[in-house]
C-alpha cells in the first residue's frame, strides 16, 4: 500500500525552511518522519515566499527556494472546481474569517482524499469538516 500523502500549509513550510522559527525543530522531525509525502499547492508557494521576502528580502527567498528544489516534494495545482470549492468553504464558514490559501487546501483535502494536513494554524483547520471524512489531522 502506498503511503499516505500530506497537505503542506505555508505557516508550516515556513517554519520548516527558517532555522531560526521556534518550531522549526519539531516541523523537522515531522518532515523526516513523512519524507516523500508532502503534497505542496503550487498556493502555498507564493505564500511561503511572501513571508521569506517580508522576513529577510530576495536572499530569504532564494534559500528557501534552493531547498524546495533539493526536496523531495510532490506539487498540487488548484483546479477550478478546486476554487469553487474553496469559495463554497469560504462562504460556509464566513464567521471564522478563513484564509483563502487555507480554503484552497481545504479543497484539496477533499479532491485528493487526503486526511493530513501540515500547519501551525491549528484553528482554522480543526473549524473545517470535510465531506470526505469527519476531521482533518493535524501535524504536527
């Protein structure tokens, strides 16, 4: 059987990626532990790459991108009917604000029947129920 795959969010990406963040040592050993599991949306990218040019300009940047490229990631594009989705989710859950990245990966879930979900945005992800099962785990 193969292994089970994992949605990367950006908060846990970022983490993995600055040495300096205070959860990077526990974002490694969930990496190690999932090595070749980790679905990225290409979503998730962009918004990983903001907060390390926000954080420490282009070279910031570039380092992180050197280490995606080094990785051994599977990408995810997000669909049409991936984004119709995420709006569905958006809207069904207007009062908790989601983020739209988050709302995309939400979808993905779903799609991809994927149960695991990477991020430190805990709050967000224990709010959504999906169709496909009856809660998303969080890692770590």
């Amino acid at each position: 059987m193969p292994p089970n795959r994992v949605l990367v969010d950006s908060s846990f990406l970022y983490t993995l990626y600055d040495r300096s963040a205070p959860n990077n040592d526990l974002a490694s050993a969930v990496a190690e532990l999932y090595s070749g599991q980790f679905v990225i949306p290409y979503v998730v990218l962009t918004e990983t790459a903001y907060l390390f040019r926000r954080a420490g300009e282009a070279p910031a940047v570039v380092r992180f991108l050197d280490a995606l490229v080094a990785g051994n990631y599977q990408y995810e594009i997000v669909s049409p009917a991936d984004l119709t989705r995420a709006r569905d989710i958006m809207a069904q859950y207007a009062d908790a604000k989601l983020d739209f990245v988050d709302c995309c990966i939400m979808a993905l879930t779903e799609r991809l029947n994927i149960t695991q979900v990477c991020t430190f945005d805990h709050r967000d992800f224990n709010i959504f129920r999906p169709k496909h099962a009856s809660h998303l785990e969080i890692l770590p």
